[in-house]
C-alpha cells in the first residue's frame, strides 16, 4: 500500500519531465538542431570542465570559453566568433550528441556563446563547444532547476528599472536561492565585460552580491550577468542568473507638443497627384507608453475615409521620442481640397492638435514662373558670354561716345613714349629692321593717323643736342603711356635703361601707365635691375604676332587701344548715345 501511494506520488513529477525533456528535443529538431548521432572522437574521454546552475523560466548565457578566474569578458557577440563556435549537445551520456545549429531559435547561436531566451528544465544536459585551434573540446554541464528546487527565496524580478539621477542598486537574484550561502562573492559582467571599481567614477560600489550606482546614468542600462560559486556534493558549481536593467527618467507632466506643423497650415496640392501629409510630435518620457499619433479627416460631407497611415520613431532617449506620423493620399480629389486633415497626438496626461488645410495649385503660374525663370538664366549667361567675348570692343566704344577726354588739361604733350631697340653695329641690320619698322612706321600710322594718338619717338620728336638718359627722361614725363617693345635685343642692350627710366617715372607720377608689347620672345638676362624684373612681371602683356597683327582692326590693336589714354571722337548727347547703340548693335550682329 505504501509502495503505491510512493509510485502514484511520484508519477505526475515523473511524466512531467518526460514531457519538459520530449518539448525540448522537438524543440531543438525543429528550431535547428541535428538529431542524427554524431561522434566526437576527441571528446570522447574529456571529462567536464564546468559546472553551471540556472532557474527555469529565465534568460540565461552560455559562453564558449576555457575556465579562466582572470578572464574580463565572458562572451563575444562577434560574427566571426559565431562561425566559428560549433555546439553539440545531450542530456545524458546515454543519448546520441546533437548539433546545435545556427537555424535554432532557442538557444541561439550569437558570437562565440549560445543565448536561451526562456530556459527550461529539460534544458539541462551536457554541452560541448569546438573552436578551431582553440578550443579542441570544451565540455559543460548545464542543471537548470525550478525556484522552489533550489530554494528560492525572495527572488525579485529579473528586470529593473532605475531612475536616472538617483541612486539605486543591482542585486544578483542568484544569491536568493542556496540559503546556506549568506554572503557569496559575485562577479559581475555588464553587457559580456567585467564590471570594476573606477577611479573616475566614485559613485559605483561592488559590496558583495550589490553593485551600488549614485548617480543612475542612462549608460547604466544593459544586460548584467552575475555568478557565484556554489560548492554542492564535491562539485564547484558557477550559479548564473541575469538581470536586464533599464534606465528611465521622471513621467512626464506634459501633453504632446507638435514640431511640424504648428497650428493651423496650408498645403498647396495638384489634382490627381500623390500627397503625404507629415507631423512631427514631440513626446516626453514615459515609462509606460500610451503615446498615439494619428490623422483624421474632416470635411462638410463629413465622410471620413480611412487614410493609409505610417508612424517612424526619429530619435529616442531619456527626454522622449519624437515621432513622425505620415497618411498617404493615392491622389488629391475635390473632396480632399474641401477637407481639413487633422493631426491628433495623445499620450497619458494630454492631447494636442494640429490642422493642414490644402490649396489647389496653380499649375499654369509655376509653369510661367519656371519658364520665365530658365529664360532669364539663359539671357544672363548669353549676355555674360556676349561681354566675356566682346569685352575689349565694349569698353571701347563706351569710350569714345560717353567717357569725357582723358587727355584735356592734364599737362602732357604726348599720349605715348616709344622705346625700342635701337640700330647696333654689333648686331645685324636685318634682326632689327621688321623691330624699327614696327616702332617708327606702323605704330605711328595705326595709332597717329587712325585714332589721333600723339607718340613720341626720339629721332623724330626730340631735338638732338641734349643728354641721352635727360632727353629720355623728360619725354616719358612729357606721356601718358610709355609703350616699350620687347625683344631679345632689347632686354640685353642698353635700350634696359628706357624701360628702367619709365617705372621709375610712373613710380613718381601715377598718370604715366607703362604697356609692354613682345614684340619676339626672349629670356629674361640675370643682370637686369630687381624694379625692371617686377615690372616684367606685373605689368600688361600684348604679344605681337606678325603673321595676324597687321591689319587695323585686329584684336592687337584693340587691346592697344584699350590700354592707350581715353580720347573721345563725339560730343555728348543725344548724337553720342544714338551712335554708342548703333556701334553696340552692330558689335552683336557681327
């Protein structure tokens, strides 16, 4: 009789566990895990290596990691750990190893350790972990046992959440079961890393089986694993438990406030096209979330159609969330243009409202505008490329029609000093002949004959009997312009000195502007004075070229003309405005 009542007392326990180990084997057969035999060779005579405890109905971590009491980390979530970690698993010596694979859900292969969501009593067994010229096997044992089982007492919950700012502490919930054990040493990991003493925070404390945080930052939040050794039968056993921890502020007091749009908006819509109507709603802190956002459509038929709705979280943290709540329109209807669309955002203390109102688009007028826009563009570039191409002929006509005599009452005689190289009889008359022509027979006929410029040139203009460099002088204090024609010639024989003489001259008077014509390329001699290389280097270039530059109306002697003194050829008025036009429209249809 008492045998009986023995078998019938026992016997629910007994079909319990069978059905928690069947439940456990489907689930790793379905979730991933290889019920097919696999021989581990290598594994065969290696006796476990670590023991560990866990309660059922908890999360709980299983790392693949040689037992280390100096280790720093207890897990690594890497990818690359993941490949390389392979699982097997039994719950007895009697049963065939099954692979854990990376399809199954629970546990779940993450980095180098395996993850169970809610681990049950069936999940006890034996497991082993191979990393590749690591670990050749590493055999663990794994007892989960109920609370009552292992003499849970007071054992909280296995989230908490902290208040940011205050001080609040961390107890390991392991350290409820076991009572004999009344103070055992904890080692804790926050997110797989040991947690320590830290000189730059003084406000964190490990006492025992607590860790102490004064103030809660809102980096405190995280998964904590906490273990202790635990001494049962001869067996040194770690009892694992976890503690997720969330970091939360003060509920909020205030209602909704909306960041777009901001009371009542109007929004241009087309006909017959696509619209998405946004809001942006600033919500604070709330523990518990009874945060809603959502459009409604209000109009005089007082239909209201469903709207396609879509809400995005744009940025969260201790202060709140900001949401952002879209409704798409298929295409804009005259019902739609009639109606105000509301958006109404509610959480636990309050509401708050905000209203689009659409507008029809002119469709007709943006199309004007855009095209009126892009002609304008397009006659500004034109007319900016017509005065880059024409700017010298411009400037030049502008000159002679508007722009009052230079030259009127400034005391100069000439509007030009010309200085060449002069004849040698060290060097060949025929290397200098086309140089003279240029300077004594073309320049004259151009700049004298066609456009009343007065030049100056030593053998004609100045009478002999005098110092070479005073004559020299006083005529370049007598011109305008000193136009100096450069040539190999010139820049290594004493005509230097002209050159010389000019800048000195303008250094002194500002009204005397020096042009240099290249007449033939040379190369600059060591020898010349510092003043006449900066001169070289900084002042206005025209090159001469023989084969183009002779005709009148070539852009040589534009440019001639654009840096010689302005001289006007018409009086101002109605005559002179009439006659610049007429030039400037023949410049453009040329």
């Amino acid at each position: 009789m008492i045998l009986k009542e023995n078998v019938s007392e026992y016997q629910p326990k007994l079909i319990k566990k069978i059905m928690l180990a069947f439940c456990w084997f489907l689930a790793l057969f379905v979730g991933g895990a290889e019920v097919r035999e696999i021989n581990l060779p290598g594994c065969s005579r290696v006796k476990p290596q670590i023991w560990y405890r866990a309660i059922s109905n908890e999360e709980f971590v299983l790392q693949c990691a040689l037992p280390d009491k100096e280790a720093t980390h207890i897990f690594n979530k890497s990818l690359l750990k993941q490949h390389e970690a392979k699982w097997f698993w039994r719950q007895n010596d009697k049963e065939p190893l099954k692979a854990i694979t990376e399809k199954s859900s629970n546990p779940l292969r993450k980095g180098n350790a395996l993850w169970f969501k809610m681990i049950g009593v069936s999940a006890s067994g034996i497991y082993i972990c191979m990393i590749r010229e690591k670990i050749p096997c590493l055999k663990m044992i794994l007892e989960v046992q109920t609370k009552s089982e292992a003499n849970c007492s007071d054992y909280g919950t296995n989230t908490l959440y902290l208040l940011a700012g205050r001080g609040d502490s961390i107890v390991c919930p392991g350290t409820k079961c076991y009572s004999p054990i009344k103070k055992p040493d904890v080692k804790w990991y926050k997110d797989g890393r040991q947690v320590k003493l830290q000189k730059d925070r003084r406000g964190l404390k490990l006492n025992h089986n607590e860790i102490y945080l004064n103030p809660v930052y809102d980096k405190d939040a995280g998964m904590y694993v906490c273990d202790y050794t635990l001494f049962d039968n001869n067996t040194e056993w770690t009892m694992r438990t976890i503690v997720t921890v969330e970091v939360i502020a003060k509920n909020t007091i205030h209602p909704p406030s909306f960041l777009y749009p901001s009371g009542v908006m109007i929004l241009e819509a087309e006909l017959g096209k696509p619209l998405e109507l946004k809001c942006i709603v600033q919500f604070g802190f709330e523990r518990v979330s009874l945060q809603r956002v959502t459009w409604k459509r209000e109009n005089e038929e007082n239909i209201n159609k469903k709207l396609k709705q879509e809400t995005s979280v744009l940025s969260s943290s201790l202060k709140g969330r900001i949401l952002g709540h879209v409704a798409k329109l298929k295409e804009v209807t005259e019902r739609d243009l009639r109606s105000n669309f509301m958006c109404f955002a509610q959480n636990a203390v309050g509401n708050a409202t905000a209203v689009i109102k659409l507008k029809r688009k002119q469709r007709v007028f943006f199309l004007y505008v855009l095209c009126s826009a892009i002609s304008t563009l397009f006659a500004f570039l034109v007319c900016v490329a017509f005065v880059y191409q024409h700017w010298i002929e411009i400037v030049l006509i502008y000159r002679s029609y508007l722009v009052q005599n230079e030259t009127a009452e400034d005391g100069k005689e000439f509007d030009a000093f010309v200085s060449y190289a002069k004849l040698d009889s060290s060097e060949s008359e025929s290397a200098l002949i086309s140089e003279e022509k240029f300077a004594l027979e073309l320049l004259p006929d151009i700049l004298e004959n066609k456009y009343g410029y007065k030049l100056c040139l030593l053998e004609r203009d100045i009478l002999p009997g005098g110092a070479y460099t005073d004559e020299v002088v006083t005529a370049i204090r007598q011109s305008r312009r000193a136009i100096i024609i450069l040539s190999p010639a010139y820049v290594s024989g004493p005509s230097i000195f002209e050159l010389q003489a000019a800048v000195n001259c303008a250094l002194e008077d500002k009204k005397i502007k020096l042009l240099l014509v290249k007449f033939q390329a040379f190369q600059e001699p060591e020898t010349l004075p510092p003043v006449v290389k900066k001169a070289l280097r900084i002042l206005p270039v025209i090159t001469w070229k023989s084969s183009i530059s002779a005709a009148p109306n070539k852009k040589f002697w534009k440019y001639m003309r654009y840096h010689m003194p302005v001289k006007t050829t018409k009086m101002l008025g109605n005559y002179s405005l009439k006659g610049f036009f007429q030039r400037l429209l023949s410049l453009v249809y040329q």
